[in-house]
C-alpha cells in the first residue's frame, strides 16, 4: 500500500519504497504541500509555519489572522488569483474575463491501479503495482473543478502527477495556463539541470543554480523541440553522480511545454512542469474537461546516476509498449545517409544483400520512395509508391529485401504536406494556415491539421494503403520542421497546439493497434521530438541527425540522464562525417553507436574488405551484449563536457557482468594515463577482463579505477567485458 490518508487532520501520505510525498488540506479547505523527499515516517505539517508577512495578502476566510498567505505557503496546486504571487500551475479566465480560481478541497478517492489518461500517454502498470489518489477541488464561485491524480509506483520510487480541469459552472471559461506539477520546497537550495540544443546537437546539459527571480524553459514550436527537453533534474547543490539528493521531473508530452523554477523571497523554490502558456487559451463550455498532460517524478539521495536508473526502468516498463518493448531491436541499414534521395530498388536490394552478408538484420527505405520527391522540396503527402523510380512494386522489393534473409522497413512524414503535391493541389485547406497570411515554410513543407479528424483519416488512409502492400516490419515516423501558423480551419483557436498533439497521438494509437507487431521508430530532425510522450508509442527515437561519433558521445551523455539507452537510435554512418567532416575509427564509431538500439547509415559497397570484416565483428560483439544494454543498469563514468575521455558502462542486474565503453575524446603528447573508475559492482567480487584473463577486484575497479591503455591516434576507444568470478579474499 502506498498511499494514506489520515482523515483526523485530513493528510495524503504517498510512500513508495526509498520516498515519501506529503500533503494535507488545511481548516480553510486548501491543498498545502509539506513534504516530498526521502522516506519519512510521521507528520510533516510542522513544516508549515505561519508570519505576519507584509504585503502577502490573506484570503477572506481567515479573517483577522494576518499569518496566513498563499503567498509564502507551499501549495499543491498554485492558482492566479488568491493572493500568491509566485508563478501558478493554473490560470483561468473566467466568463466575466476574471481571473481567478478558489480552488478548495472537496472529495478525494484513492483506488488500486494506474490511473489512464483520455487521449494522452501515460504511465501504466498493473492493479498490483500502482495505486491512484485522485484529489477534487473546486472553485464554488465559477464551478470550475480540478481533479488532481496522483500515481504511485511503489516498487519503482515512481509518483506521477496529472490534472483535469472541468467547467462544471454554467459559462464559458478559458484556460490560460495549466500545469501537471508543482513542487514546493519551503528550504533548501537547488540547481536545475536542462538539457538544451539545436537540430544536429541535442540534449546539452546545462546547470543553472535556481536563485532570486524564475526562469523557464520550454518549447512553443509545436513539438517537444530540439532546444528544449520536457525533462528536467533538480539537484542539490552538491549533488554529484554518486551522491546527493536530486528530483526528476519527466513531461509525458510531445508538444508545447514550460518548465520554470523560481526561488522567492523567503528562500523558498518553486518548480512547475506543464503545458506552455503561449499559443494556448483553451476553451472550455460547460461540461468539457481538459487533461493536462503527465508528468513524472522520482526522487534519490543517491545522486544523478541512481536517478537515471529509476527513470531508465520507469519509461522501458511503464511507458514503452508493444512487442518490441522487450525485444532485442533489430540491427538496422539505413539507406538516408548511404543514398539520401538517390536510389532506386537495385540500390535498396544492394543494401540488402550487403547487410544479409554483413549480419544485418533489416534494410530501411527512408525518404524519397514515394510521390514526386527527388529531393525535400516536393512529395510529401502525396503516399504513393513511385514504382517509376524503385522499378518494381513495393510488394516485389519487399519479397526481393526478404529473399536475402533480410527485413524491410520504410520512412514516413505523416504530419507534413509539400505546397508541391497532389495533396495540397486538392486541399489547400488542409494545412495549418493563418487566413489572410502567407505561411512560414520549414524545409519547404507546410504541417497538415492534425486536429481535424478527416485530415487524419485520409492520411491513415493512404499510409495504410502503403504499408498493406508488402511485408513491412518497420516505421521511422518523421517530423521534420517546428509548427508555426497554429491556426486551424476548424478547431477553436488557442485550442490547436494541443490538439495537434493529440491528433499525433490518436494516429500513432490506431497505428499500433492495426500493426501491433511493428517496429516503429520516432524521429523529428533526429532528436527534435525524444520525449516520453512519444516513447508511449515508439519504443526507439532516432536520437540525433547527427551520427559523427565523437558528438554523439556528448548527445547520448545528455540523453541518459532520464531516457533509456534502448530508446536511443544509435547508427555507424560513414567518414568523413556528413555533418562535422570529422573522421573517426570505425572501431569508435561502433563503441559510441552500441550506446542505443544500433545500426549503420551507410553503404557497404564503399568499404574495404577489412572494414567489412570489421563490421562482421561489430554486430557480433553488438548481439552479443545486447541484452546488457538494453536492460542493464547504465552508469555515466566521465562528464565527456569536461573530461579529455567519455566513459560509460553497462552493468547487468546481478552485477555479474559488465561492460565498459571508454572513449578518448582528446589526445596530447606525453598525455597522463586515464584511470577509468567503475560503478555499481560487487566490491566483494573478483572480475576478470574476458579477452585478457586479467583479474581485479570489484573494489579495487570502483576505488581507483582501471587504466586505459596508452597508444598514438586521436579519438581511440576500447570496450572491456567484465564478468564476475569468484569472492575475492581480503589482503
Ligand atoms: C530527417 C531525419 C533523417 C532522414 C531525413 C529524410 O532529417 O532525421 O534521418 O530521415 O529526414 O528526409
């Protein structure tokens, strides 16, 4: 059981195994947060403390007590409008255009289970495993109602938060800002961690103390963006790798998303994770509900790499789903960076016969298979086989691709639409557009109206269409520019941007459900849309355009903090790197790519014996520890941002076996040797490297380390395979 309630003095109390979360609704009615840190047992309510403060107004109720503020309080669920200034998980405009909400307690039910979300990806998990509480308030003036949900996966240290907000008044309201989260804290001082980057550079992890004043975060591009990711850390100034206390907060959302934080003037901080206020006035009648999207939460004291590991096991369980969830991915060629637009069926049925010789296990057709689309400036959809250009149907390529013991998949860009297309020649409507304007084009291409119903169906349609005439194992769904012109023909304005998403979300759900058993890759530019949000339908995301080994190093650094390393789309493509010129062992290339769901990007027909033998190699050593990666427990070894070397490891559940990826990342004359400390072994055991018969001691590998091998060459890596042996004596 995780969670009580304490109905004498009206106390929520959510336990999960190392955690404790704690709320209780106070004599005025309102939801006061106390608590939410390491496992605690007891009261916490005397946390809250009460001062005449001046300037922070009291509410009616109280009186002639002037200690009373919303002001200085810690609050569940901040609104506009009751006296606390500091920023509100929600505003509402009323139908008088006031803007205020008196949220006070009015019921609350706690059952077993997960609570679901209506039309959002969520956190799931069985009867067994969760719990929910779910919280009711409500504005008595307006009739306005919030359900509070509260997750809690005891096992997992997992709570999740989520919000519904009902117009149960008589008229119209709209919503202007909602949040999933807050979290209060009435002490203490805090950095927050980001990770924030560009197309080709994702995922930078920036460190900001969080002082006097707020500062956001966030995306108003239509997408979870390549700037921003909705996933945030809040970390203990000290806080460390391996030690410290330190908050996740993961949004399960694929759009528009504000994170702000913010220290007040009682040295007080505020965090909130919801949906961004901008491009957002949401409408409600009376009678409708709007869900505000998931946000996660965990919490250690064991620093940022134990945090990583909650949430790596939290998404690969609880978000991720299908058949593929549990499954070894298979090893992919991808056909962009080894043809871009030029190729025709011989090229895709080269590739093929390549990767049957080379151990491959599937051939993916990216971009330019359909329509009229030599290059990204026409085509897009119109998803019509161009048999012209492959010179076979796509049943008789894929029965070609299958011939050679190979599996086929194939690119997709559902969302998009070019001016230059059959498409848009028939309905010009069908895009997003603002009446009267000329469009903000983005790769040449317009974004289709994703909340209209029939826009969706026809492209279903026509997908659909595609992917019945052969047999198909794979999708990479792409989306490759930020939405502007959020104006829809049809749904109410201020509406849109969230029920774009929501139109993503419901084609992706009929998708799967028609095809359960296919693969199905997300992609936005790379990493332009690597969030939960879409890991509920995509269990892989092409983590970045960029594949130059040496930069995905420090992409896929960022990228663990909270995302799992089998969700990472990771290929070797070719040197020179398209995207920096860099040339790279392919030995390195391979290390770096083996942190992900591995592949290759590149055209075998160009390599050299040796380096054809060298990838034989590469995908053996790959399917041999594949396992280890993908459900192992991953631990960050270097900060590759400051560091002259990138270190990671892999550890299996029993800590028996290991595998530690190092790579140099600079090279210098006389360099000092690097010592590579591992994490998360049996000190007690004695491990031997498996290609050199070493042996050392588990406590040894973790206290001082392992030394890399001295040699010339820029950027070498090595991988060791660690197994345990036998207990090791005391000396
Ligand atoms: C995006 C993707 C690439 C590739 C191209 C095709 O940029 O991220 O991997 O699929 O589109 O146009």
């Amino acid at each position: 059981m995780g969670i009580y309630y304490q109905q004498e003095n009206r106390i929520f109390t959510l336990h999960t195994t190392h955690t404790t979360y704690q709320m209780k609704v106070d004599a005025f009615g309102f939801l006061l947060h106390m608590y939410y840190g390491g496992k605690i047992s007891g009261n916490m309510d005397y946390l809250l403390t009460y001062y005449d403060r001046g300037f922070s107004g009291n509410p009616f109720d109280v009186g002639a007590d002037r200690t009373y503020s919303l002001d200085v309080l810690p609050q569940e669920y901040p609104v506009m409008g009751m006296g606390d200034y500091r920023n509100s998980a929600l505003i509402i405009r009323n139908g008088d255009e006031s803007e205020c909400c008196d949220l006070r307690y009015k019921s609350h039910r706690i059952y077993k289970g997960k609570y679901g979300l209506k039309g959002l990806p969520a956190v799931y998990a069985s009867e067994d495993e969760a719990q929910t509480l779910e919280i009711l308030l409500e504005d008595s003036v307006s009739g306005v109602q919030v359900k509070l949900l509260y997750g809690v996966l005891e096992k997992e240290d997992i709570i999740t938060r989520s919000a519904e907000i009902s117009n149960c008044g008589t008229a119209g309201i709209v919503v202007e800002k909602a949040a999933s989260a807050c979290l209060d804290f009435v002490t203490g001082d805090y950095d927050l961690l980001s990770f924030w980057g560009r197309h080709v550079m994702e995922r930078n992890l920036q460190r900001r103390e969080i002082a006097h004043g707020s500062f956001g975060i966030g995306s108003r591009r239509g997408t979870s963006s390549h700037q921003y990711n909705p996933a945030v850390i809040l970390a203990g100034k000290n806080t460390t790798e391996e030690h410290g206390n330190c908050y996740g907060l993961v949004f399960v959302y694929s759009g528009n998303f504000m994170c702000e934080a913010e220290k007040d003037q009682f040295e007080q901080t505020r965090v909130l994770m919801g949906l961004h206020s901008d491009l957002f006035h949401y409408s409600l009648e009376p009678g409708e509900t709007l869900t505000v999207p998931e946000t996660i939460l965990g919490y250690t004291d064991k620093g940022l790499g134990q945090l990583s590991i909650l949430f790596h096991r939290c998404i690969m369980e609880h978000i991720c789903r299908g058949g593929y969830r549990d499954l070894p991915r298979p090893v992919i060629l991808n056909s962009w960076e080894a043809a871009y637009f030029d190729f025709d069926g011989e090229t895709i049925c080269g590739l093929a016969k390549d990767a049957a010789a080379l151990g491959i296990d599937m051939v993916v057709m990216d971009d330019g298979w359909f329509g009229k689309r030599e290059d990204d400036n026409s085509g897009l959809g119109d998803w019509q086989v161009n048999q012209r250009k492959l010179g076979c149907t796509l049943k008789e390529l894929t029965e070609k691709v299958n011939g050679f013991g190979v599996k086929f998949g194939i690119w997709i860009e559902p969302e998009m639409v070019s001016e230059d297309s059959s498409l848009y020649r028939e309905h010009p409507d069908w895009a997003l557009q603002t009446p009267g304007r000329k469009p903000v084009r983005g790769r040449n291409q317009l974004v289709l109206d994703f909340t209209r119903k029939d826009v969706r169906d026809a492209v279903f349609k026509a997908i659909c269409g595609v992917l019945d005439q052969g047999n198909i194992e794979y999708i990479k769904w792409d989306m490759n520019r930020s939405i502007s012109d959020v104006y829809s023909m049809q749904d109410k304005q201020g509406k849109v941007a969230y029920d774009y998403v929501l139109g993503v979300y419901d084609f992706l759900e009929k998708l799967i459900k028609r095809y359960p058993d296919m693969l199905i890759e997300g992609c936005s530019g790379g990493g332009g849309r690597f969030d939960a949000g879409m890991l509920y339908y995509t269990p892989q995301i092409w983590c970045s355009d960029n594949t130059d080994a040496l930069d995905r190093v420090l992409i896929q650094y960022g990228t663990s903090f909270l995302y799992p390393v089998a969700a990472v789309g990771a290929h070797v493509s070719a040197v020179p790197n398209h995207q920096t010129g860099r040339s790279v062992s392919l030995h390195t290339r391979g290390v770096t790519a083996m942190a992900g769901a591995f592949g290759y990007e590149l055209d075998p027909g160009e390599l050299t014996d040796e380096e054809r033998d060298e990838i034989r190699r590469q995908i053996r050593q790959y399917k041999k520890h594949e396992e280890l990666i993908r459900k192992g427990d991953y631990f960050r070894l270097s900060d590759p941002f400051q560091d002259t070397y990138a270190a990671w490891q892999f550890t299996s559940k029993d800590k028996d076996r290991v595998l530690l990826n190092v790579v140099m990342l600079e090279v210098h004359g006389n360099m000092p040797v690097t010592y590579v400390k591992l994490r998360g072994l049996q000190g007690d055991m004695v491990y031997e490297d498996v290609d050199t018969g070493k042996r050392y001691y588990g406590s040894a590998l973790m206290e001082a380390g392992m030394p890399m091998p001295m040699e010339p060459g820029e950027y070498l890596a090595w991988q060791v395979e660690l197994t345990a042996k036998a207990k090791s004596h005391p000396v």
